[in-house]
C-alpha cells in the first residue's frame, strides 16, 4: 500500500471514531435527560465525555502508529548492520 491510501486510511478512521465517539455519547446525554426532564445537564456531561473519549482515542492512534514506525526503522537499522541506540 502506498503512503497516500495509508494516510488517508489513518484520517478516516480518525474522523470515524470522534464522529461515532461524540456521536454517541450526545445522543447517551440527550436519552437521559429527555428521560428524567432535565435540560441539558446529561447532554453537556456525555458530550464532554464524549470529547475526551475521542481525543484519549486519537492520542491511542497515534501512539500505535509512532510504535510501529520505530519498530521498523529498527529493523531496518538491524538489516543496514547499524547498532541498536540506547535511551
């Protein structure tokens, strides 16, 4: 796979999950406060969470992909006969 449908991969499944993350989490807060005949003390709790929970998910993500960037230019390294460098 190139790097042009790998990034552009990447960025869906970004926008994916915080849509679907905070997408949820709103409609959660807005059940509840239709529910119990509140206003929107749920819908601003779930939607805050919901921010979160998208961004905890994107630093996830992003994390992941730095790993198994260092892995392979770790291995490449290996393969050049470079030594192994040392934090």
């Amino acid at each position: 796979m190139n790097n042009f449908a790998r990034a552009l991969s990447k960025l869906s499944q970004v926008g994916i999950t915080m849509v679907v993350t905070i997408g949820m989490c709103f409609f959660i807060g807005k059940w509840i406060d239709k529910k119990l005949g509140t206003d929107i003390i749920f819908l601003s709790i779930f939607t805050i969470l919901g921010i979160g929970a998208a961004f905890r998910n994107l630093y996830v993500l992003v994390m992941l992909d730095f790993k198994k960037e260092e892995k392979k230019e770790e291995k490449q390294r290996e393969l050049l006969g470079h030594k192994k460098i040392e934090k």
